[in-house]
C-alpha cells in the first residue's frame, strides 16, 4: 500500500496547530462564566481549557475530511467530545475515585475549586457535550445528529467508559492480558472509536465505510493506553503534568506490568502496524492518521 | 373557563397507575446487571427502581396527549426525565453536597454501594437519559428529538438544574424572595418546564402553542418546591421518606423561612390558581393538568 511520508515533526506541527482550532472551538461553545453559577462555568473552562494535544478531535477532524465532511462541523464534534472527555478527567480525579492531585500540570479540578464544584462542573461538561451535538449548527440533518448522539452515550456509558471506569477501580492483581484489554477498550478506547467513526457519521458514509475506521480507532486505543502506562513507568510528573508510578503503587495491572516494559513495546509496536492496515486505502488519503500510531510510540508526554 | 371536576381521590389513583407504567419502561430501558461493569448497572437500578410519584413523566403523558402523542412515545420521555432526575438527586445526596444517608425511604446511593459508584450511576444515568431520547423508538422524527435532546440539555445544564444546584450550594441568609424563586425556578422548575414542553415537542406543535404549558409548568414548580419546603418543616422522616428540618438546620432560606408557614401556603395557593389560568383552553382537555397544582397542595409526602 502507498502511503504518504510526513516529514519528521509534521505531526506534532499538526497536532499542535489543530489543537488551537480546537481550542478555539470550545472557547465559543463554552459557556463565558456569568450570574450566580459563574463558579461552575469558571470551573468547566478551568477544567477544559488546561491545554492537551486534543488527539479526539484531530482523529474527529481527518476522520470527517476522508468523506468531504466541512472542518466547521467536525471541530464542533471535537469539541463535544473534548468536553465530554474532560468530564471523565475531571470525576476520575476525585477523592473517592483517583484522588489526583495533578492534571495536565495544574491542580485538578476539585482541588483548584473544591469537591462540589469539580463534581458539578463535570455533570454540566457531559451535559454540554450532548447540546453541542443536538444544535443544527453540527451538522444541519438531525439523523446524523441523533447518530452522533447515540453513538457517544453508548461509547461513554455503562458499559462503555463509565463501564471501563468501575471496571478499572474494582480490577485486582488478578487481571490478565485479556482483562486488561477488554477494561481499557471501555475505558479509553471506546471514545477513539468514538472520533473515528464520528468522521463517516457526518459523511453519511455507509456502515461498511465506518468497519476500516472503527478497527484503526480499536488499535490506536491499545497503542495510546500502553504509551501511557509506559510514561507511567518511565517518565516523571514533570514531563507528563500528572502524578506518575501510580500504577506500581496501587498494585493495578497494566500491559506494561504484565508483559515488562519490552514485551509491552512490542505489542503497541504491533498494534500501530495494525492500524495502519486496518486503513487500508484510506492510509494515503489520510496520511495524518497513518502517522499518529506511530507518532504516539514516540510521544513523551 | 369550564373545568371537569375530578371525583376525589381520583389524582392519586391516576399518578399511581401512570408511576407503574413509568416503572415498567424504566425495567426495560435500563440496563440489566451483567459483567464486570454489573456493579455500576446495579446502582443505576437501585436509585431509579426506589418508587416515587414520577411527577415529571406523569406531566410528560399528559401535556403530550393533548397533542394526540402516543402514550409509548411520552413514556420514553418519561423515562428519559426520571433518570436525569435521579442523577440529580444521587449527586445531590453525596457528602461533598448535601451529605444525606436517607432518599424514598431507603440509604441513599452512596450509602447503598460506596460514593465512587454513585457518582459514576449518576453519571451512567445522566448519558442514559440522552441515549433514550436519541433512539427512533422515542420518535420517528429526528428533528424531534433533536429538540428534546437540545431543550433537556438546557433544563438541565449549567445555567438551569446544575446552576441552581451550585446557587443554592453557595446561598447565603441574605437571599430574598426573589433570589430563593430563581435559585428554584432553576434547580426544580426547569425540569417541570421540560416536562411539559415535552408534550408539544413530541406533537410537533407550534411554538404559540408551549407557551401556555411553559407557564404553567414555572408556577407548578413554585407550588412544587413550597409545598417540599413545607414538608420539611411539619412532616417527618418516616412520611417524606427523608430527611427532615435540614434546612432550617443549614440556615437556608427558602419560601417557608421567608413569608412564614401561612404566607409560603398563600403563595402556593396562588400559584396553583395562576397555574390552571395558564393552561387556557388546555384545563378543560387535560383535567389531570388542572388539577394537579391543588394535589399538590394537599401532599403529605
């Protein structure tokens, strides 16, 4: 198969230069903080606007330009799903979940707020998240709107990432490679399918259309979850703006304890070749997508 | 304005037959227990299954009858209405809000399961409550559905149910009668709103046509929340199902506080009267609308 080759650091110049459309996506659809709950509406911009690659939306974005899909709708799904994303941050770092103290190198919510706050202003980014979708200005047919709105309370519910998450703070030493997979599919992978599959939704492509895309999302997940537990081992908080070592210490198991740091390089190595084929011909229409497996293999932060 | 008199006794037997078929689409809307996930599914079940009148549905199959909507259509809406609002009140009952081990007579959420696991059904019932919405079973029309999805949003977001939720967090002794009416009208009336705009929504309605509803809805949320803020002065625990006194306790101020027991009974009254006014040429069509302002007066739990 032909694919493009990027100059080296493309990518991050892409990333980077997407990630402040998207910002400034979210900067119009976000609520500017006003009257007596300005505090909950500071919180979700705190809590939103605290940077980050913005990889979702990206994937939304070249996802959407494969089937002609205008970069003005996809950036308002990226900025649902960003929202919705930081929702799960912002609840996962709680005292009776995660309890972090450090997010994207700033206090987590509850802690530069407080505890009702961080709680509330994530119930109100997940709400946002779903009156991004529902507005005209998405995509102007509501079929696809209620596609798009199906699609991301099934990836985001109980049995997708709020599934994963209770999944994730009940697991136990016990948890094989197979568990793992299954628990971090729910957890993160189903929001990268999500992104993916968000492209050929407003494409109105057909269902065949989305399998290609919707198995790059699948390996992407893995690759993305197993850098990130490899930072957990390998980096520190400074590079990475969150605590680290956090997995070792609260005994949890990840690809990277099960496999060792090799063994688990290899498999994300695997992964990434995967899918980039599972692109099939899309992979020369796309070369920002065939790039960012490997892009991420390489990510420090 | 003619109004059919209603025999006696016969609201309560109309909210309790509506409740049970409220309960059964809930039974099959939500999830069944299973997997690895089954505990969060568990807890989404146990704080929606807890009984309750299912006012916001009831007012849901009524406003949408008078458009000629199909019961099957309003009792997915119905639904949809009653998990959002039991997200609500399982975020509202957790220790960082109002702390309270006691709900429909049974220990709340957290109490039941531990606080990580509330959050997280609260936040599975919160994406639930959209998914329903989403689905073509609720209506054939997307459009449709992409308003209610929209007008939920904005009932329930940071400006309305959340906004007055972390208002009345942040209320002070210094709130007035107007302040208490807006911090209300948000955290409980924007759902009654919804609730009966649901109805022209699904009838496909014209806009004039909300209008009377709208009004209606905003006056039976005032008589709604005195005749709660009264419940809480002179009824017990063992009646109401919960807690007690707690707002006297916390120094909150509310319509009770404020005019006194006579006065907030007065207001009620008022209301009730302004409420059936509103409906028009509605009041005579849904009986069960006019007369659910002065059932409302009458509760005893």
């Amino acid at each position: 198969m032909d694919t493009v080759q990027l100059p080296p650091d493309y990518l991050n110049g892409a990333i980077a230069a997407s990630a402040k459309l998207v910002d400034a996506t979210l900067d119009a659809v976000l609520p500017q903080p006003a009257g007596r709950q300005a505090r909950v509406q500071e919180a979700m911009r705190y809590a939103v606007m605290a940077g980050g690659k913005r990889l979702r939306p990206f994937l939304v974005r070249h996802s959407a330009r494969l089937f002609g899909v205008d970069d003005s709708r996809s950036l308002r799904v990226g900025a649902a799903i960003e929202a919705l994303h930081t929702y799960s941050l912002v609840h996962d770092d709680l005292p009776c979940m995660d309890d972090d103290d450090l997010r994207r190198g700033r206090p987590t919510t509850h802690i530069a707020f407080d505890e009702m706050t961080a709680v509330l202003a994530g119930d109100a980014l997940l709400t946002i998240a779903f009156e991004i979708l529902a507005d005209a200005r998405t995509h102007p047919s509501a079929d696809v709107r209620c596609a798009l709105i199906a699609r991301l309370a099934d990836a985001s519910g109980h049995s997708g990432m709020i599934g994963g998450q209770i999944i994730d703070m009940l697991a136990d030493k016990n948890f094989g490679v197979d568990d793992v997979i299954d628990l971090q599919r729910r957890k993160t992978g189903q929001l990268f399918e999500f992104s993916c599959e968000a492209g050929p939704i407003l494409g109105q492509a057909a269902a065949d259309d989305r399998a290609g895309l919707k198995a790059y999302a699948q390996d992407i997940g893995v690759v993305f979850q197993i850098t990130d537990d490899l930072l957990d081992v390998t980096s520190t908080a400074e590079k990475t703006g969150k605590a680290v070592g956090k997995d070792a210490d609260m005994g949890k198991q990840t690809l990277v304890t099960l496999l060792g740091v090799e063994g688990a390089r290899a498999e994300a190595q695997k992964r990434a070749r995967r899918a980039v084929d599972a692109l099939g011909s899309y992979a020369a229409q796309a070369p920002e997508l065939s790039a960012l497996p490997f892009f991420l293999l390489d990510r420090d932060s």
